[in-house]
C-alpha cells in the first residue's frame, strides 16, 4: 500500500471529482471504467463534471455482474488502455458497486505495474466497505476472489446521491453490513438505525450513516491493513455469511442478504458463550427483519453450511475464529466456541 486514500463523502457532489482530482496532484487523462446500468445513470454527469474541469476523459463500459470480474474482463480493459496508450501519470476511475470496483482496481494495480485509482462506489456495500481498503480482485472458476492485490486507491468518492437509482434490494443488503459496522463501533447511531427500512432512511442520515461507515474502514484498515488484526473485526456475520453463499451456489443470497443471517448467528451464539443479553440478541434480529433482510436460511441443511464454513479461507488451522459481541459496540475474536454451541446455532437459523 502505497498513499492513504482520501475519503470524500457527500450528498450530490459527483460533478466535483475534477477538483479533487486536481488537488491530489492528479492531472493526467481520466479512464472511466463502468458497468453499463451505473453509467446510464450517474456517467454523465460525473464525465460533464471532468470535462468542465479541463480533464480527457475516455470511457469504457462493461455488462455488470459478478461473472464479468475476471482476467478475460481484465484483458479487455488492458487492451482498450493499451490501444487509448493510457500511461503512468493518468488516472483510473471505477464507477460502480463493489464488481466494478474490485475489477477496475485490479486494472489499476496492474496495468504498467500500477496507476492511479480512484474509486466512486455507487452501491451502499461499495460505498462502506469495498471502495475502501485497497483490496482489488478478479474471480477464477475455482474461487471467488483468488487473483488480486492491494492497491489503495487515491480518492474514495462517495455521492451518497446515487443512492436514489440502486435497486431496493441491492439497498438493504448493503443495509446488512452498515448494521454490522453500528454493531461493532457505534451503539448510538445502531440505536437511531433499528427502526428503518433501509430505503426510507431520510437522505441525509443516510450521508452521515454511509460516511461515519467507511471512516471505521478506512480506520481499521489503517491500523491493521493486511488484516492479521482489528480489521478482522468486520468479518461479523461473515463466517456463517460466507458458509451460506458458498453452500448455495451463491444464487440464492446476495452478499449482504447472507451477511444479515449470519448476524443473527453470530448474535445468538453470542447470546450462549459471549455473554451477549438475549434481549440484546433479540433487538439485532428485529433491527435486520425492519429492513426486510432474511433472518433464517432454506435451501440447505444445517450441515451443508457447517461443511462450506470449514472449508472457507478464513479457518484458521483447525480453529474457527468467531466475531462475537459482549455488548452491542464490544466485539471479541473467540477461537475457543464449542462446536455443539455452532452446530445448534445452524439448526436453529434453518427456516422452519
Ligand atoms: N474489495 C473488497 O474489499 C470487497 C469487499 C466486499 C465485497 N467485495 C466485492 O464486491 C462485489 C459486490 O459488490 P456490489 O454488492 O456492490 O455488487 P455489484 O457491483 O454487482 O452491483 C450490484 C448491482 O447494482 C447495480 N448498480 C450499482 N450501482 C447502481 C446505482 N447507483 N444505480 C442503479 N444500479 C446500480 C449494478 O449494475 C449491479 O447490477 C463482489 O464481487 C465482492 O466480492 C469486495
Ligand atoms: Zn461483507
């Protein structure tokens, strides 16, 4: 990792990129690279914004979704920059959610050994947790996330505006994981949260909410950036998340969706061996149901999900490492939880 990434968050501020392109000493031809719904959106406008600001600015944009994060896609794009003889000194922007993000990052970080990132998440998940954190990845057909590397990006612009046009499913699943992050830090804001559905969160709360997010990222990330440490933190609700995509093809959950069932595994273990109040455990499930986000699994057994969660990379060794909360804002890493206390957990998760 190279430079900190400045995090500029904001309601409507788009068309201000070129500003903060300019003041971060970044002058050279801006490359857009963008999934073809985000762009007839929000393209646009962030282009016009460049171009008045005096930037070249060329486009490429991409069919979305999670099958296009390969290195064919890579390949693509490298060879679209290769015939633009983009060079070193210009600037990479990734406009997009969280698969346009990992994939233009990977670009970035490796199109003539490296150039400047600059990501504008457009997803709630993009905006709190994948834009920030330098992670960049492509898929191979034996695994998600296999080939990548880190490469922070320069500027993290975060228009919290664009918000408006994302799918409402899409919207509170990426609701799941600013849940997670109130849990872990922030009591006070998790307790003016618990009330909404993600989509009626008035806007400007919901500015405060996604950039209070990403700053705990982008602070964990600082202290702790290859994750041996507090950044592990923000796996909550991910290793039964995880285990559960895995175990049903990722087809049945998006990302967040999966992450909201295994909060609530994590808060009733929590409950059993964290010292969690059940009430408390109680509160976590409604304050995921309020946003419509499921809160019990189907499709698979209870055993399923136990053989994809030892499967995941996250396993340490034997040992499987919990994140599991005291209290609400008092997380712990637990390597000692009794396999019984997991194994009824599953049960217990697995829709009636
Ligand atoms: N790098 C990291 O640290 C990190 C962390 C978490 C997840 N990820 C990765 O993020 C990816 C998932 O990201 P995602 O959930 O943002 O999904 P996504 O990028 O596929 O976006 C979801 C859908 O929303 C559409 N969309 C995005 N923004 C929109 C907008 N403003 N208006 C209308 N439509 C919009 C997209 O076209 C897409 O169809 C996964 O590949 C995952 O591995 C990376
Ligand atoms: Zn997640």
């Amino acid at each position: 990792m190279t430079e900190e990434a400045q995090i500029v968050a904001g309601d409507g501020i788009l068309d201000t990129l070129g500003e903060h392109l300019r003041s971060a000493g970044l002058d050279g031809k801006v490359y857009v690279i963008s999934d073809r719904q985000v762009w007839s959106h929000v393209g646009p406008t962030l282009a016009a914004g460049l171009t008045e600001r005096g930037f070249a600015v060329r486009t490429k944009t991409i069919a979305g979704g999670e099958h296009r994060k390969t290195l064919r896609e890579a390949e693509t794009l490298y060879t679209w920059l290769a015939a633009e003889r983009a060079e070193r000194r210009d600037t990479i922007v990734a406009l997009g959610g969280g698969v346009i993000g990992d994939l233009a990052g990977f670009v970035a970080a490796t199109y003539l050994r490296g150039v400047a990132l600059v990501q504008v998440p457009t997803t709630v998940l993009a905006q709190v947790d994948s834009a920030i954190g330098g992670k960049t990845a492509v898929d191979l057909p034996a695994g998600k996330n296999l080939v990548g590397a880190f490469h922070e990006a320069r500027i993290t612009l975060i228009d919290t505006r664009t918000l408006d046009t994302l799918p409402v499913r899409d919207l509170r699943a990426g609701w799941a994981e600013v849940l997670k992050t109130t849990l872990l830090f922030d009591p006070p804001l998790f307790e003016r949260l618990e009330g909404y559905d993600a989509p009626d969160v008035p806007p400007d709360l919901r500015r405060e909410v996604v950039a209070r997010c990403a700053t705990w990222k982008q602070q964990l990330v600082r202290e702790d950036p290859k994750e041996r440490g507090p950044r592990m933190l923000l796996n909550l609700g991910h290793t039964i998340g995880h285990a559960l995509e895995a175990a049903t093809g990722y087809t049945r959950y998006v990302h967040g969706e999966a992450v909201a069932i295994g909060l609530v595994g994590a808060a009733w273990l929590s409950a059993t061996v964290g010292g969690l109040p059940s009430t408390e455990a109680d509160r976590i499930e409604t304050a995921l149901q309020r946003s419509q986000l499921p809160v019990r699994y189907d499709e698979v057994t209870p055993e399923m999900v136990w053989e994809a969660a030892q499967a995941d990379k996250k396993v340490s060794k034997s040992t499987m490492r919990w994140i599991l909360l005291e209290a609400i804002g008092r997380p712990v890493i637990r390597q000692d939880v009794p396999e019984a206390a997991v194994h009824r957990v599953l049960a217990d998760l697995q829709a009636a």
